[in-house]
C-alpha cells in the first residue's frame, strides 16, 4: 500500500501542473496497486478510484469517469457510513458530472446531499463545503431556477467575505453575480 500512495501523491503532482492525461494513467496503477494490497472494499481504494476519475472529468471524459465516482461512492458510504465527509466528496465528484452532462436534477440531489453531510459534520462554512455551494448553484440555475442560484451565490460571497476567505469558490461565486 504504501508504493501505492506514493505513486497516488506523484499522480497528484501532474493533476496540479495540468497533465491530466499522465495524472489518469498513474492513478489507474495506483487502483492496481490498492486491489491487490488492500483489496475493493478498502477506502483507500475509493481515494485512487476517485483520483482517477478527477482526473478523467479534467479530461471531459465524464462516461468513464462516472462509474469509477460511483464505484468510490459505494465503497465510502458502506465503510465510513453514509454521513462522513469523505462520502460527500464523492457525491461532489457525481454531482460535477452531473451537471458537465447538463443532468442538473441529479446534480442538485447530490450536492444538496453532500452539503447536508457537511453541514452535520463540519460546517456549510468550512472550505470543504464552499465548492459544493457553487455546484449546488451551478445545477439550479441549469434548471431555469436563476434566483434561487443567485441566493446561493449571495449566501457564499457572504462568508467569504465575512470570514476573508480567498479561495477559488469565492471568486466564481463573485463572477456569477
């Protein structure tokens, strides 16, 4: 295992300088790798599931990236429980490619989920749930539902400038207003 997460921490080095391609590829041995070691069911296995499959929506390749989100979904719901905050990354990671397949009701259903899992666990204020708000509001608005999107960007430019927050999501929040 850990060869594995080695490897998983250089695939991440490439994800981060944008070679998504190269990303992909390592993080499918990084899966090899956790099988083998650690087995389907373990949730470090989820981690490199979900790894590859980021790297796959970095791609635009959201049919072979779903199933392997799913797959990750699963196995952290089963061994963390359906309410840990590694549960909600995964239906963040379901819910961007939802709504990348313009599927925004299925979106909105598992980022509202993801949100409600944060919101008992950390906070909607935490950072981890910041991107989930822009995804919520990203998947409303698909739907025709432009104010209520405009109050979920509202609701986020609001903590972020409340709490001098300078991260990605406040910005997209702002630029969507």
């Amino acid at each position: 295992p850990n060869v594995g997460m080695a490897l998983g921490n250089y695939a991440n080095l490439f994800w981060e300088r944008g070679d998504y391609q190269r990303s992909y590829e390592l993080n499918l041995e990084v899966v090899e790798i956790l099988e083998a070691s650690l087995g389907k069911d373990h949730p470090a296995y989820a981690m490199a599931l979900d790894n590859a499959g980021g790297a796959l929506v970095s791609l635009e390749r959201y049919e072979e990236a779903e199933p392997l989100v799913v797959r990750a979904l699963e196995i952290r719901e089963r061994q963390l429980g359906e309410s840990h905050p590694e549960v909600a990354r995964s239906l963040s990671a379901v819910g961007r490619i939802a709504n990348e397949r313009d599927q925004h009701p299925k979106a909105e259903k598992s980022f509202a989920r993801a949100l409600k899992i944060m919101e008992d666990t950390v906070g909607l204020d935490h950072r981890d749930a910041l991107p989930l708000r822009i995804g919520l509001a990203v998947a409303v608005q698909g739907q025709g539902r432009g104010a209520h999107a405009r109050r979920i960007y509202e609701e986020l430019v609001e903590v972020c400038d409340r709490d001098e927050l300078d991260h990605a999501p406040c910005a997209e929040a702002r630029a969507a207003l």
